[in-house]
C-alpha cells in the first residue's frame, strides 16, 4: 500500500497523513490515533529508505549506557518499551556500552561527529547534568528519562518519585512504624535525591526524628538488599519497615528478613517500588508485596514518542510529562508488632 492509497482511505491529504505518521505537533492526537490506527489494519508501512533520503536522517536513535552499572533489568524493561515503539517507524536503537563518564562524553562526541543518530535518549540524569549541556552544545536532540536542573528548556519524562516515596513513608507512620529505612538509589542520581526529600517530608510532617542509619545509597540488587537490611535488622532499636528503592532491592531484604528468624507482614514491613518486571510479580510474592508501581516499560515507549515528537518539531520546553506513581497495598505492610491489637 501506498500512502496516496492509506491517504484516501481515510480522506485526508498525503501530507497530513504523513505528518501524522511522523508525530509531528501540528497533528492533532485524534487524528494521530486514527491514522496509526488505519496504518497497522491495513498494512501500511512507510518506505525507510526513501524517508531517510527525504528528510536526511539517520534512522536510529542512540543511548549510552555505563557497562554493569546499568545493564540490568530495569534497562532491558526499559529498552523493550523504547524498541516496542520505534519499531513502528522503522527506527533502530543504537547501543553503546562504556566503562566512565569520560567514555561516555566521548561516545555523545562520536555520535555528532559520525551523524549516526537523529537524536538520543539520556538516561539516570544527576541534578545538575553535565551530559545534558554538551548535547545541546553538540546539537544532538534528546530527551531525557528524569529530571536536571541545568536552567534551560530541555524535553524529560519523569514520575513523581518524591511524592511516591512520601505516601509510602506517611502510610507506615500511620500504621504506627517509627523506624523506617529507606534503602535507596545511588546519592548522585536526581531520583534518589526525590526520593529522600518525599521520605524526610513525611517524618517531618509527623515529628519524626531522621536517623541517618536508616538510609542508604547504593545500586538496586538482591545482594546489596541482603547485606543493607541485614546490618540494618542487627541496629538496637531496628527498623520494623524498609522502602526498598526496587523489587530486586526487595528480595535481597526478604533475604534478610527470614534469616533474622522474622516474618515479613508481621515482624517487619515492606514497601518496595516496583517497575513491573514481568518475571517478578509483586501480586504472586508470598507474603505479597506492597508496592509503589510505575512501569519503567511504558515509561521507554513514551519516551520513544516523545523523541519522534521533537524530531518532527515540538519545541522542547513544552515536552514535559511528570507520571503519578501508584500506591498498591498489599500483604507485607501492616502495623508493628507493638501496636497491633
């Protein structure tokens, strides 16, 4: 099919059919839909050679990732949903794995040098990001997956990590815990840094004293889990709740839990947050897990729309999306012991 045959198919013109397509701004999103929507009934796919040879673009949208530190799970989720959505248009993703920061500026170098990608995709952004300066310096299009403060117009999608992380610290003080840890990300990262302020604010609200013991920084596994909530259960008082900043943090203190010869939902209480793995389901855990639910999935998949956006023009000032984050209870958050009837 061609797109004069998908153009009178839906009676529109070549040109808004295509600038749909394209997801260029001036299209509304009703329309958008009902092109798409057409587009996959009947087949129709654009010719990727001639769109690369018509608009001068490379095709393929680049990210860089730092080796082990980032080549997990929560990336391979977050890829899925970023490819999921380019592949409709017949974009790539174009990978590259470095070892340092100075690696990876060189990579963002390279990439405008050799024009090999239309625009990328940054990642695990700090509070005041660098990165995010040379690609505008570079002229490189991006968006980011977070938030900087860098006091220029820049395109991000974000969720709420400090509210999330405040009506998840409020819930356990008002379940009666007192002594919340909060094993969190990296100290460097803009999240983590969120999500500190969510947790403070709710003891803050509540007179609660902050104890730093109770607070971690460190990369989401089940092992580093393990070892923080174990040294954490051996502190006089404990912690009777953890917020573990993952659910591969959460198994780790699971872990710990049980062998401390506690039971999880009844001596001590989890809320952990949850991207929604689809081979680690917070509903089939035993007790099942309390969560604060955001998927890092569909988070890859807007991002991906939001590239193709301020590739077709959108000004990036107006490409901001802050996602809420659901508050899922379940059976491993209940009332310390001491306050239970």
């Amino acid at each position: 099919m061609r797109l004069k045959d998908l153009a009178e198919q839906l009676g529109l013109s070549q040109t808004t059919v295509s600038r749909a397509l394209n997801g260029y701004p001036e299209v509304n999103e009703a329309t958008r839909l009902r092109v798409a929507e057409t587009a996959a009934r009947l087949g129709y796919r654009p010719n990727a050679n001639a769109l690369r040879l018509a608009t001068g673009r490379a095709g393929a949208i680049g990210m860089v990732v730092r080796g082990a530190d980032e080549l997990g799970p929560h990336m391979s989720e977050f890829l899925a949903g970023v490819g999921g959505r380019l592949v409709e248009q017949e974009i790539d993703i174009m990978v590259t794995t470095v070892g340092s920061y100075q690696d990876e500026i060189a990579a963002y170098r390279r990439a405008a040098a050799s024009q090999k990608v239309d625009a990328v995709i940054l990642q695990s952004p700090t509070l005041h990001d660098e990165r995010a300066q040379l690609l505008m310096d570079l002229k490189i299009p991006f968006v980011l997956h977070g938030r900087t403060n860098i006091a220029k117009p820049i395109a991000w999608l974000d969720i709420d990590n400090t509210g999330a992380t405040e009506r998840a610290t409020s819930h356990l003080l008002d379940l009666g815990h007192r002594r919340i840890a909060l094993l969190n990300g990296l100290k460097e990262r803009t999240f983590a840094q969120h999500r500190e302020i969510g947790y403070l604010a709710a003891l803050s609200a509540r007179g609660i004293p902050f104890d730093p013991a109770l607070v971690s920084n460190a990369p989401f596994t089940d092992e580093v889990g393990f070892r923080l909530a174990q040294s954490m259960l051996e502190l006089r008082p404990r912690p009777t709740a953890f917020l573990p900043g993952s659910m591969m943090t959460a198994l780790g203190v699971f872990r710990a839990i049980r062998q401390a010869g506690l039971q999880l939902g009844r001596d001590v209480s989890i809320i952990a947050h949850d991207d929604v793995f689809p081979y680690l389901n917070a509903d089939n855990m035993y007790p099942s897990m309390s969560t604060t639910r955001s998927s890092i999935r569909a988070a890859g998949g807007r991002v991906a729309d939001l590239v193709l956006q301020v590739l077709a023009g959108k000004p990036v000032e107006s490409v901001h999306e802050l996602w809420p984050v659901e508050l899922v209870l379940r059976e491993s958050s209940a009332p310390p012991p001491a306050t239970k009837p």
